[in-house]
C-alpha cells in the first residue's frame, strides 16, 4: 500500500503541474452538469419534501407526498399501470422491429441507401409534426389507415376514441421513432467478422441457427443498450399522448409522465408533481438495474470472452 | 429525467431572461396577456394610448400566447411576475395578485362600478376581495344558419324556446350520408362552460360553500343534462365532436354541415368571415327553467410583487375605462354605457349575449368556490366524456366521479 502510493506520487504531481487547462476544456460540460442536471434534481428532490404551490407559501411535510401517492391516490396507480402497459407493448415491439429492419437493410439490396434514410427520416421528425402527420392517418372518418382498411373490407375501429385502441394508436405512432435503435443495430450488425457466417457456411449450420449462435449473441451488447433506452423512454412518454389524445379517451393514455405534467402545470402542485418524478426515476434506476444484472447472463462482450479464454 | 428538467430549466432561464430586461429602463411597465393576432393588436394599441397619457411610461406588452400560465407560473416562481396581467383563474393565483378593494375605493368616482355588470365583477371576487378588473367578456348563445332553417321549412328559433325545440328542429336536418347534422354536441366540454346546462337545470356542480359535490354533481339533474347530450349522439340529431378526432363545431358550422352551433363570442368572427347566412339566440332552457349562461371574462390583474403598484392600478384604471373598453372590439364591453353608445343592446347578433348576461347574475363558478376544483373537474371531464361515448349512463359515470374527488373535499 505504502510503496504504491509512494510511486504514484510523481504521477500526481504531473497532473497538479498541468494546472487547471484540463478542466477549462472540459468546463462547459462541468458547469452544464451542475447547473442543468446536477442543480435541478437536488432542487427537485428538496421541492419533493414539501407542498410547494406554485403562488403563496410553501410548507415543509417531509414525505407526506409521497405516502399521499401510495396511499390515497388512485389516480398515481392508474397511470403507473398505464405506463406499464405501454411500456410492455413499446419495449419489446421497438427491439424486434428495428432489429429486423437492420436486417434487412444489411442484406445489401439495391436501393439499400434509399430504404435507410426512408426508415430513419421519422426520427428526424419533431413531436408535433409527427403527431399532426398521425391524427391524419388515424382520423375515424378521413384517415388513411381506415382508407386502407376499408379495401380488405375492414370498417375500421376510432383508433383514438376508443377507449382500448388508444394506446395501441399511441404505441405505434411512438415507434416510428425507432430510426435510432435500427442504426445501432445495423453498426452492429456490420461489425460482426464475415469470417463467422463463413465457417459456419461451410460448416453446414443453417442460415437460422447462424442469427441465433452468431448474430444474436454478437449483437448483444446492443440490444441491452436498446432495451434500456427503451424502456427509459417507455416511462417518460409524454409528447406524443399529451398532443394526440390529451390522455382521452376516458383517461385511457393517461400516463404517469402526463399525470406528472398536470400535476406541475395544471394543477399547480410542484411538490407533489416533484415526487412523483423521483418515484418515476426510481422506477427507471431499478428497472434498469435489475436488467443490467440479468445482463450478465446473456450479453456477450467481446473483450470479456477473450480474457476468459486467456485465463482458462 | 427529462421530464424534471423541462418543470425547472423554463424556470431558470426566466429568471435570467427578465432579471436582465428589468434593467434596461426605468419606469418600465410589464403587461402579460394570452390573446395574440387581432386581439394583442387592440391590447397594444390601448397601452399605446396609455403611454401617451403617461409620458415617461413605457409598456411592455408580453404576449405568452398559448404557454400563458406556464409561461406566468414559471416567472412567478422565479420571483419576478408581470405588473399587470391578464387573469381569470383567480383562486390558483390569488396569493400572487394584489387585492384591488381600497384602490377602487379611492378612485370609486373614475371607476364606476355600477356601469359594470354584476355577473361580471362576481367572476374576480374572492371572499370579497376584488382580485381583478373584467376587461372583456361573452356569454354563450346558439349560432343557427338561416339558410339552412329557410330551406328545410324549419321555423327559426325564438328567445324563449326550449331543448325539445332545439331537438325537434335538429332532428329535421339530419342527412348522414351527406354528414349534415341539425347540431353538434362536444364529448369532451369546458367543464367550466358546461356547468350553465346543471345551472339552467336547477343544479350546480359544488355546494356554494365548496364543500358539497355528492348530491349536486350527480344529482338527476345533473345526469339528466349529460343524458340528453348522449341521446342526441345515438339519435343522430347531433354530431358528436371530440370522440377521437378534433373537427371544431364551428368548422361544421361555417361549412353548412351543421345547423346549429352552441358557442360564445369567440366564434363570432371566424363566422362572419365565412359568409354563412346567421342568426343568435339566446340558449334554449329545459322546460322552462330559468336559464343561466357560463361567464366568460379576462380581468386585469396586478401582482403582489409589483415594484410600482401605483402605475400598475393607473394602468388597469386606463384598462377599464370607458375609452379602452370601446376599443375592444373582439369581445364584448364589459361596460353597460359603453355597449349602449354603440347599440349593441339593439343589434339582433349581439343583443342575446346581452340578454344572456341578463339573467346570468345567480350562480358563481365552480372554481371559486374550491382551491382543488381544478382536481375535481378531471373526474368530471371524464364523466363527460364517458357519457357521451356510451351514450348514456350519465348517473354511473358521475357517480364515479363523485367518489373519485371525495378525497380533495377532506
């Protein structure tokens, strides 16, 4: 202990001597962190512990918002369900759609380049467009999809007046967005060696067990990536519900994050609004890492897999 | 995450953003208000006039447009609201607002209140303060297309005239296949202009001491109203607006689709401009009953922390008079002289607002009367609307509501 610190004291003196030049550089993401992330979620944290109006006095309650939650208001379990539903239709179809649509434009057709950036543009697209471009599609009496419909014969149903086909309309107009995970996956996919598909080809695997035991296990990596994003925007979905149903029909898209928002803006209860976003963030921390520690079980890391074999 | 950092970051840079404007010039005055186009071009050219009144003064109109209360309740939390400011949910911020009382009765001869309507000044008042002054109002009416009564043989409808007639003379333009409809009728109301319909049907939403909603809000009354909304959806004498897609009323009815459209004031223009044939009237009542119109009035109001609160009231003084309100001319006058100057009482098309006003001086908003009403009308606003996409089962779905707010009438 006591050598390793001696001959790392050079070291440190080296860096003293380079003075405060490496923290000028990286300054602007120091300050933006303590002002615009570190700053508000203490503040928030603070705001949490008391009935904060948004006009007149605030009181100290210590945690009474948050028993409030848990306890008397059914509205909080409402759209934390919601949420959750949402979020186990969203999760899994994003992964497996932009994973096949990587797929896909990895076979190198022709006009490949032109599929990529048609698959990618919607996530070019800002909310508010995107949800104008969906009321269209999804109107009962002029949209596009009943249109459609209506060729196979299909009198189709009010894709956002009913009560339950709400927030499927809402899940599928929120993963037009999955232009970002496709491109992961189609990084990932370009980066596994063609050297495995090939021993495997001449191995006489076939083509289906080769995306299970070569492609899957590569790609690894990023679909734990993908699944946690996902899974984090799930529970933040806000922009797309608020402007397209407002919550409706009969509060059936009401989701946690709208009923956060409200709670801030309509109803003028900071504090509460404040607690439910810790509650929220809570909820995304263990999730996230009861998934990590799953993880360990099926993602493959390269790097990892060669030092296993080094050391065995 | 993101969530929180869009509640705090507004916030934030607000308070940069107007700690920086406040420095630039003395004797600055701020004045917030939500309209735009039109109605900002009168807001700014009555405070064009009031800076010339006051050399010295200068007024700095903040039009915050549709983000108003977001945009107010970030630089009020920041420490650093308006001066003057448009308002009218008055219980939400009334720990901000300075209380006009002892102002008004200084100046009692320059403001008088007797030229003002009662109806008018209930809607700023707060256990008998005045937190603001009315700048503009409307009442609601029903629009109908001359044409369209003139070439179906309806009779026009007259003052006085009741649901049934409505019923009986929408259910007569009823054309599905052309999607032309006698009246349209909204599954997701205002709640706070809906509750005319519980007025004029001989209840009410909340006990006047803001206490009581079980027995008044899903009174058979109540569910009677919210029935007959549903009942005219199934029997197709109306379209039914809001159920998933956001066609306005008053898009059908400048299109001729409808015949009949209940709505106020603000729609008044739009329809002018399109050209179709109209008449007003007065809403119907139900069976008789004494019917009473939702308010719906801005007030100008000056905040607590106002660092000149004496230029403010000259301000909302100069707001009030009867030279600014003759200027407004995208709402009504809220002064009685002002209206009779322009014979407004005589017009056909504005006559029934007035009427309406008339007899709309008994009940006083739900919101004023409970701090948590605005709680309380999410529950309501879901029975609404669930009534009318059932089309009916009014008595269970406000039955539901009810016990959904009992816990913020604790």
């Amino acid at each position: 202990m006591a050598t390793a610190t001696a001959t790392r004291r050079p070291s440190r003196r080296k860096a003293r001597g380079a003075g405060i030049t490496p923290w000028l550089f990286i300054s602007p993401w120091i300050l933006g962190f303590l002002f615009f992330t570190l700053g508000p979620l203490v503040f928030s944290f603070v705001m949490s512990l008391h009935d904060w109006p948004v006009v007149g006095t605030r009181t100290f309650i210590g945690f009474e918002n948050y028993t409030t939650m848990v306890q008397d208001d059914p509205q909080f379990w409402k759209s934390l369900w919601i949420t959750v539903k949402f979020g186990a239709l969203f999760v899994p179809l994003n992964i497996v759609l932009s994973f096949l649509l990587a797929v896909l434009l990895n076979l190198n057709l022709r006009g490949t380049a032109i599929y990529r950036t048609a698959f990618y543009l919607p996530s070019v697209i800002s909310g508010v467009a995107l949800v104008t471009i969906w009321a269209w599609i999804y109107s009962k009496e002029y949209g596009l999809l009943n249109y459609l419909l209506s060729f196979a014969g299909i009198d189709g149903p009010n894709w956002l007046g009913d009560r339950t086909w709400a927030i499927v309309a809402i899940t599928v107009a929120s993963l037009w967005g999955l232009g970002g995970s496709m491109l992961i996956f189609l990084a990932g996919l370009q980066s596994i060696p063609k050297e495995l598909y090939e021993a495997a080809r001449v191995s006489g695997v076939p083509p289906w067990a080769q995306i299970t035991f070569i492609t899957l296990p590569m790609l690894s990596p990023m679909i734990l990536f993908t699944l946690i994003t996902s899974i984090i925007s799930a529970f933040q979905q806000l922009t797309i519900a608020l402007l397209l149903t407002d919550g409706g029909p009969v509060n059936s898209t009401y989701f946690f994050a709208m009923y956060i928002y409200k709670t801030a803006f309509r109803f003028h209860d900071m504090g509460y609004a404040a607690a439910m976003s810790w509650v929220m963030f809570l909820i995304i921390l263990a999730l996230s890492m009861l998934v990590m520690r799953w993880s360990a079980a099926w993602v493959y890391y390269e790097g990892q897999a060669r030092k296993d074999d080094a050391d065995a | 995450m993101k969530r929180r950092h869009l509640i705090i970051a507004p916030a934030v840079l607000t308070a940069v953003f107007w700690g920086g404007m406040g420095l630039a010039q003395d004797k600055v005055l701020r004045f917030a208000t939500w309209d735009s186009d039109e109605s900002l071009a009168i807001q700014e050219a009555i405070a064009k006039k009031f800076e010339e009144a006051n050399p010295g003064v200068k007024v700095q109109v903040e039009a915050y447009g549709d983000g108003y209360d977001d945009k107010l309740t970030a630089a009020m939390g920041a420490g650093s609201p308006p001066d003057v400011m448009y308002m009218w949910n008055f219980p939400s911020y009334k720990e901000a607002l300075l209380p006009l009382n002892d102002f008004i009765a200084r100046d009692g001869e320059a403001m008088n209140l007797a030229d003002i309507p009662e109806g008018l000044m209930n809607i700023s008042k707060i256990d008998g303060n005045i937190y603001g002054m009315p700048a503009g109002f409307t009442t609601q009416v029903v629009f109908y297309n001359k044409d369209m009564f003139a070439a179906a043989g309806v009779p026009e409808p007259q003052a006085g005239w009741t649901w049934a007639d409505l019923r009986a003379g929408a259910a007569k333009f009823r054309n599905a296949d052309e999607k032309v409809y006698g009246f349209a009728v909204d599954a997701k109301p205002d709640p706070y202009d809906f509750e005319q319909f519980l007025w004029s049907n001989g209840t009410r939403y909340i006990s006047d001491d803001g206490k009581t909603i079980d027995g008044l809000m899903n009174s058979p009354e109540a569910a009677e109203v919210l029935n007959m909304f549903a009942d005219m959806i199934k029997t197709e004498e109306a379209v039914a607006l809001n159920i998933g897609d956001d066609t306005s009323g008053s898009a059908l009815f400048k299109a001729g689709k409808i015949a009949m459209f209940q709505s106020a004031m603000w729609s008044k223009s739009g329809i002018d401009e399109s050209g179709v044939n109209y008449g007003v009237v007065m809403l119907p009542s139900f069976g008789g009953k004494p019917v009473h119109s939702a308010i719906g009035a801005s007030a100008v109001s000056i905040a607590k922390d106002s660092a000149d609160p004496e230029l403010a009231w000259e301000f909302v003084k100069f707001f009030s008079s009867p030279e600014a309100v003759a200027m407004r001319t995208n709402d009504l006058p809220v002064r009685t002289s002002v209206a009779e100057a322009q014979g407004m009482q005589d017009d056909p098309i504005f006559k029934p607002f007035f009427d309406m006003l008339a007899v709309s001086n008994k009940e006083i908003h739900a919101f004023l009367k409970n701090a948590e009403w605005g709680r309380i009308q999410e529950n309501l606003a879901v029975a609404i609307e669930a009534t009318m996409i059932d089309q009916g089962n009014a008595q269970a779905h406000l039955d539901e509501a009810v016990a959904a707010s009992a816990r913020f009438l604790k």
